[in-house]
C-alpha cells in the first residue's frame, strides 16, 4: 500500500515546520533543554492553542480535533526534525492509553483537559517516566487498573540528551483513582509510543542528512567540495534511500494504529518494524553526520553531537530495534 499526505496533512506539517524554523533554532532549543520545565513553555502554548496538536487526536465530543493519531505522527516528524523539546510525546502516549483504557467519565474529565495544552504522562512500570515531573496529569498501569495518580514525588533523572526529559516517581505518598482498563491502555500505549518515537527518528534522519549534503557542498578539499567524491556520494545516497524507506515505514505504521479496521496483529507488525528500521536508520544518519563534518562535529557548538544523543536516546525510550525485531514474528 502507498502513502502520501493528504491536503490538510501537508498543510499541518508545513505549518509546523515554519513556526519551529522560526521558534525552536539550535540557541533556541539549547536554552529551553535546559530550562527550569525543559522545554519552551511559550512555543508549546503556541502550539496547541493556534495549531492544536496536543487536540489532533482527542474527539470532537471531549473538545478535541476529531483527527487520528497520524496527525500527530506527523507533527511529531517535524518536531524531531527541529530536535525541540516538547512534552507532545508523552502526552500523546497518555491520550491513547486513556482512548483505549478510560472509562467515559474518565475520558470526558481529563480529554478536555489534554486537549487544551496540559502536559500528561504516562508510567508503565518502575521505569522512568517521560516529563515526569512537569506532568499536570500523571497516568499509570497497576496490574490490569488504569489509574490518575496525584502527589507522587518526581524526581529529574539526567538524560544523554538533554531535549528529552525523564523522571522518576515515588509513589509512597500518592493517591490513585481508578480510571479504567489498564491492560488495554498498556497495550496502546507501548504500541502508539514506539510508532512515535518512529516518526521522531523520521525527522531526526532527515534533519540529519540535510546538515550533511549542505555541509558537503561548502567544504573543500584537495580543491574540490567534498560532495564531489563518489564515495561520500555513495554514502549520502544511502542514508537518502534508508530515509524514504523509513518514512514509508513510519507512515504505514501510524495509519494502522489510526485505522480501527487494521487488525491488530497487523498494525503491531507495521509499528515494530518502523520502529526498529526508523532507530537504526537515525542511529545510521547521525554517525554519518559526524563523520563528514569531521573535527568541528565534536565540539561543543555544532549541533552535530544534538543529532547523535537525540538518535541514540529514541531507543531507550519504547524499545531498542532488536527488541522490536524479537517482537515480529516471520
């Protein structure tokens, strides 16, 4: 099957992608990484309230969008094209574990909620928690019982790559209130997180390859621009090919977990595979990146070393490519 983005898709991405040009460049993304909430707080409010990400997939009736989880996919393309840190993955990971496991009292007192810009976030097991600590909504599985946790203790866990912020919780003094199903929310919930993570490297690689190809045009050596040797040629071309490939991956996964008619076998099949060709390819790009810039990708100040830790981090977060690849079953 062939996937392409619709009008209204195209139109989303293009305008994320020019409020990030404008809003998130490399000082830009450094400062808010290490800011005291980890991420800009005015440029996600500019987000959601102008463009609506964190409401793309929550229902009109819970005063969302009414669109799917692929809108979201592709905003998260372009967010992991610009390497901005943003809590939309953990609070799209959140939103789908409360669509699958909630029940509608649940739905109809927190969707709205998630849809109007507050950050929510998700705890599976005792792992750390993504944007742990600056959650307004803290979800989490225990056993077979979704539940909202409030007054758990978070503390910041320090990170390779600083864009992307964990926390760990203790629960000790916190209070639970049932919200619904917790094996169906897990479910979701790991399946929509890895298919996010896969569009994330997407735009990692991409970002990535066009550092690369626009540096080896600048740079010259033995008088000729390093682009012109037919063996960085040769390796740009794949990380192109291995590009395209991956994005047609990440797409076909992110429709089926937005089409209710996929079997769910088949949508499980579709994530694990872009999730594991989508990390190895990021993984892929960013080494490339530095190997071509040589000396000047390891200093401090080119946004070279941005790309490695960001590419490296996306698998620790739902699953490494092996373990996406022991989960498919041949």
């Amino acid at each position: 099957m062939e996937f392409a983005l619709s009008d209204e898709q195209s139109e989303l991405a293009a305008t994320v992608r020019s409020l990030l040009e404008k809003r998130a460049d490399s000082a830009a993304v450094r400062a808010a990484s290490t800011s005291p909430s980890g991420h800009d707080e005015a440029l996600w409010a500019t987000l959601c309230e102008q463009i609506g990400v964190a409401a793309l997939a929550v229902p009109e009736e819970h005063d969302g969008v009414g669109a799917t989880f692929f809108e979201t996919a592709v905003v998260l393309e372009e967010l992991g094209r610009s390497l901005a840190p943003s809590p939309l993955l953990a609070t799209t990971v959140a939103t789908q574990a409360l669509l699958a496991g909630g029940t509608e009292d649940a739905k109809q007192r927190l969707l709205p909620r998630i849809a109007a810009g507050e950050v929510a976030t998700l705890a599976l097991g005792a792992a750390p928690v993504l944007d742990g600590d600056r959650a307004d909504i803290v979800l989490a599985v225990f056993g077979d019982e979704l539940v909202e946790v409030e007054g758990a203790t978070a503390t910041w866990t320090e990170t390779m790559d600083q864009s992307l912020r964990l926390a760990r919780l203790d629960m000790t003094a916190a209070s639970t209130q049932p919200l619904g199903d917790g094996t169906s929310a897990a479910r979701r919930a790991e399946l929509v997180g890895a298919a996010s993570v896969a569009a994330l490297a997407v735009g990692l690689t991409d970002r990535a390859l066009r550092m690369t190809v626009d540096y080896s045009k600048e740079r010259v050596q033995f008088g000729r621009p390093i682009g012109s040797f037919q063996a960085l040629k040769h390796r740009m071309a794949d990380v192109f090919a291995r590009t395209e490939l991956a994005r047609s991956a990440s797409w076909a996964a992110s429709y089926a977990l937005a089409d209710e008619a996929v079997d769910a076998d088949e949508a499980a099949f579709q994530v694990h595979a872009a999730a594991s060709y989508a990390i190895e390819t990021a993984r892929l790009a960013a080494s490339e990146c530095v190997q071509l810039h040589g000396g000047i990708a390891i200093t401090w100040e080119h946004d070279a070393h941005l790309v490695f830790k960001r590419a490296h981090a996306l698998g620790h977060l739902f699953g490494s490519p092996e373990r996406h690849r022991a989960a498919v079953t041949l």
